[in-house]
C-alpha cells in the first residue's frame, strides 16, 4: 500500500514539476524514496518466503518457501470469562515443575538437618535448610508475579483488539463515503484509493491485535499447567 501511495504522489509530483511548481529536486527525491520502498519490500518478500520455507520444515514438508496459511484461531469472550486468577494461579503453581523441584529440595535439606550431628554439622545443616526455604519462597513470589503479569496482558491486549475493531467501524464506513462521493465525481481517484488505504491498515491492525491477544492467551493458557517462559 505504501507503494501504491508513492506512485500515485510520483504521478502527482511529475504534473506538478511539468508545471514548474515543484523543483527537479523535490522530484528526484521522492522518486528515491520510492525506489527504496521498493527495496524493502523485495526484502520482506525474501523474509516471508524464508520464514515459510521453516516452517514447512518444522511440519515436516518440503521447503518450497511456497505456503498458504490459514487464519488464526480467534480468543472468544468466553474463553476470557473463564479466566479465574485465584484458580488458575493454584492450578499453576500445583503444576510447576520448578516450584516442585525447590520444595523438595527444601524437605530433603529439612531431613539432612534433622539427620545431622549436633554441634558444627547440624548448624551448617540448619543454614543449608533455611536458604533452600528462602529459594522456594524467592520462587513462589516469582512465579506469582510473572503469572499476574500474563494475567493482565490478556485483558490488554483484549482492550487493544476492541478499539481496533472500533476503528475498523469508522474507516469502513469513511471508505463507504468515499466511494458515494468518488461516484458524484467530488473527490479524486487518488483520495478514493487513500481512504481504502486507510480501511486496509485498519483491517491489518484488528489482525494483528487478534494475533497479540492469541500470544497472550496461550501464554496464560501455558503457565496454568505450569509453563511460565521467562
């Protein structure tokens, strides 16, 4: 789109320069900012092609860089309603692994102490016990932060998708008036093709929300069976 709405501005700046009010300058420099548009987008081109050559790679077909990919699924209203932090957080912390290793590590440091000789030996023990205690502890407050943290990214980023969704209502109905007015011949075709611009990085935008507020709900979804990445 950012190409399409260069050519049309090159067009325009041509006319202009043919009628003396622009500088050949002026010109020449738009022109090189399209070319390097242009650029970039036969580099995004390469990028996309390699990302899908991996991940058919990764599904186990042959690497053609050629894949056609189907939308993600989308986080429901009632997938959100069912987010219960206390639960959840339990369930999470229930299914932690590392939480697990550093209690036990904890109980087995408790028996040590317990089994130790008195004296130098079973002070050491003592200390050994009460800093794998403050391990678990340390982790426990770790986990309780990062899994809030996940916690309040889903309603975030579900704030985020509804004012894109609100914003794509608007340019739908802009474009809709566009499209009225380019027909009674009161704007031009390149304001026309400026507001469907504007409706397609509207729709580009709701896209990419509903794909951040999937991230973040599988995420959420991972650390309650006891997955935190960090």
């Amino acid at each position: 789109r950012g190409l399409a709405a260069l050519d049309r501005s090159v067009s325009e700046m041509e006319l202009r320069y043919g009628l003396g009010q622009v500088s050949e300058l002026t010109l020449l420099n738009l022109k090189n900012t399209r070319s390097q548009t242009a650029s970039g987008l036969d580099s995004l081109r390469v990028q996309i092609e390699s990302l899908k050559a991996q991940l058919q790679a990764m599904i186990g077909e042959t690497p053609t860089g050629t894949l056609t990919l189907l939308a993600l699924p989308a986080v429901t209203d009632d997938e959100i309603g069912a987010m219960d932090y206390d639960t959840d957080l339990a369930a999470a912390k229930e299914a932690s692994l590392a939480l697990y290793q550093k209690n036990e590590a904890a109980e087995d440091a408790q028996e040590d102490w317990k089994d130790a000789d008195a004296g130098y030996q079973k002070e050491m023990a003592r200390h050994t016990y009460q800093a794998a205690v403050y391990t678990y502890q340390a982790a426990v407050q770790s986990l309780e932060l990062d899994f809030g943290t996940l916690y309040r990214a889903v309603g975030d980023k579900r704030q985020v998708l509804s004012a894109a969704q609100d914003a794509l209502a608007y340019e739908e109905k802009a474009c809709a008036a566009a499209e009225k007015k380019y027909e009674l011949g009161m704007i031009s075709a390149s304001a026309l093709a400026d507001a469907q611009d504007a409706l397609a990085a509207a729709q580009d935008t709701v896209t990419s929300a509903e794909s951040d507020l999937l991230s973040a709900y599988n995420a959420y979804q991972w650390a309650v069976r006891g997955t935190i990445a960090g």
